[in-house]
C-alpha cells in the first residue's frame, strides 16, 4: 500500500462536536493495530514512512489531534489540552473495533498514549514513547512556546523549509528530501503562498503554562507512568533538551521500566524517517 485510506470520526468538547480525521494504513480487518500520536504542532502524515513498512504485517492508524492538519479547529481553544486529546482517542479507539492497540506516541502523541496506558483496563498492550517523559524540562518548553502560534506566512516552499529548519533543528534530517517532505505535511496553501496547518490558538494553554504549574503537574504524571503495566519501549534524542538523560534513566527504573534506545545527533525528537529508527520500533512491536 503507498497511501492511506483517510477516514474520521466526531469527537465532543465542552464547545461542541468537532471531526478529528486519520490516515489508515493495511488491511482493516487486522487484529493487529497501532496508533501513532504525533507531536504538538504536527500531524499524523509524520508517520507515513513508518507505516508503509508496518502496514502489510499492522494496521496502522495515524490521527491528526484536533487543532491540527486535516482535523476541524476546537471552538474554544482552552481545550487545547491532554484530557481533551485522551477523550478523542477513546472515540477513535472505539471507532477501529480493536480489543487491543499498540500506541506510539512522539512528544504531545506520547503525553496521550501515557495517559492512556496508566489507566485501569487500558486497551494498550504495547507503548512507545518517543522523547517525553513525566518530567519535561521548562527551558525546552519555553523554545517551543517562542515559536508555536506565531501564524509564519511564506511566499514559496523553499521559504517553509527553511523556517522548519530553524525551528526543528533536532529533527538531523539528512537530506533535504528529508526536510521538504517533513514541510510539505504541515503546510496549507492560501493564496498564492502558504501557512501552518494548525490553529495558532494551540499556543493559548501553552503561554499559560508557568514553572510551578509544571513541577505541580509532574507528581501526577509520574503516578499515570508508575501505572503502566505493559511492555514499553523509551526512545530518546540524545540531544534531546525536553526528555533529559536523567529523567530517562529515572523512567527505566521505575513504574514499566521501559528498554531505553538512544539516538544520537537527534534532538527533539527522532521522527522514523531513516531505517534505524523504524528498525527499532518495527522490532519492539514484532
């Protein structure tokens, strides 16, 4: 299969319903079904190198979080946050049918799959946390806050990559196939030029977000992850400055004492576009 079938389901907030959209690789009878959850401002198409090589032994079901690519905007955007995005996943976990799922979850998307995977009778059998953690570092929030609702507009797609690139920088793509096609996903056209394919009111909970509010989180976040039962799997930019070194080698000794994979010359966060990564996760989920 070279492209996904693309469906939807209607999911509820407090505003009002609101369609989150998913790309579908494989065969749609198979039992055996991975979700992949992507980061905060990117969209489930992040995936599609991964799941052309998992389609013809997975189903593979890569959402758009609502706010994002080709899923509707949320009416009120301080439900721009993880229960909201844990609730729409349940719907779609409902929609696939599936008794049991694999989860992988890049940054946000992991946020989500931890959630998830802490809960009594999760439907999760095997969990992949791609460069997050209970523990973020608030410097690297901060980076991601400077630039996340900033509404960029370019003249040209060469203009775009070279924006992506200033951003995500720890993508080490490397090739600049690598970086157009990683542009070309979170991109829109409109008129004669294009912009993000987000809503920039993402930003408005994020901005919010203080230092204290942060380590108040963690103590939770830390009893979702101690929670987790199943088979995890930590993968881990080792340039990484959102999912420190410290805090991941705390993660392996407690709560599913994941295996730990580090990858090298990748910051935040290795993004499955080259075999190595993909080799890693395809055999974890073998």
């Amino acid at each position: 299969m070279t492209e996904p079938a693309l469906r939807e389901v209607r999911c509820l907030s407090p505003a009002g319903f609101h369609r989150m959209r998913y790309a579908e690789w494989g065969d749609p009878a198979n039992p055996r079904v991975l979700v992949c959850g992507h980061g905060l401002t990117r969209t489930g198409r992040d995936f599609d190198r991964l799941a052309r090589t998992l389609a013809p032994r997975m189903r593979v079901v890569c959402p758009d979080v609502v706010g994002r690519g080709a899923s509707e905007w949320l009416r009120d955007p301080r439900y721009y946050q993880v229960p909201q995005y844990v609730a729409d996943m349940v719907v779609l976990l409902a929609a696939l049918g599936a008794q049991e799922v694999n989860w992988l979850g890049t940054s946000l998307g992991g946020l989500i799959g931890m959630s998830l995977g802490g809960m009594p009778g999760t439907p999760i059998v095997r969990l992949v946390l791609n460069d997050i953690g209970p523990r973020l570092e608030f410097a690297a929030l901060q980076r991601i806050a400077a630039y996340v609702g900033a509404g960029p507009r370019f003249d040209s797609l060469e203009q775009a990559i070279a924006y992506n690139r200033s951003i995500a920088a720890g993508f080490a793509f490397r090739t600049e196939e690598d970086w157009r096609e990683a542009t070309v996903s979170v991109l829109r056209p409109e008129g004669a030029g294009f912009v993000l394919h987000y809503d920039p009111k993402i930003a408005v909970v994020m901005r919010m977000m203080t230092e204290e509010a942060l380590q108040a989180g963690q103590a939770q976040a830390w009893e979702l992850y101690d929670s987790i039962a199943c088979p995890t799997l930590l993968l881990r930019g080792g340039n990484s400055d959102l999912l420190s070194a410290s805090t991941a080698a705390e993660m392996c000794a407690r709560g599913p004492r994941p295996r730990l994979v580090t990858f090298e010359g990748v910051g935040h966060a290795p993004m499955f576009f080259d075999e190595e990564q993909i080799e890693v996760v395809a055999e974890f989920l073998a």
